[in-house]
C-alpha cells in the first residue's frame, strides 16, 4: 500500500537524521536507534509492510 511506502520513507529519513546526531554528540545508543529505524523503514518501503511487523523482523534479526 502507499502509505507503508511513504511512512517507510519517512522512518529512513528520520532514522538517517538519528544516525546523523549520534555521531555528532558522540552517541552510541542514538546511532543504534537510527539504524534500527532506518532498517524498519527500508522494510516497510520496499516489502510494503506495516511498520510493527517491519520492527518485530528487524528484532528477530538480532538475536
């Protein structure tokens, strides 16, 4: 649907921005978070996925 393409989109670019301000302050756990959230987006954009399935794949991932 469109509008898990758009919100994926929109999770990429906020999760880029996240990414972005960890480095700045030198922040581990900001950095960590925006790749997650950049992750959860690219799932939801290109496999057209709600995002609470995206999160929940992207957590299965880590362990």
């Amino acid at each position: 649907m469109l509008n898990n393409k758009l919100r994926g989109t929109w999770d990429q670019v906020k999760g880029i921005s996240q990414e972005f301000w960890g480095e700045v302050i030198g922040d581990g756990h900001h950095f960590s978070a925006g790749l997650r959230q950049r992750k959860i987006g690219k799932l939801e954009a290109e496999r057209d996925m709600s995002q609470a399935e995206a999160a929940k794949r992207v957590d299965q991932q880590k362990h």
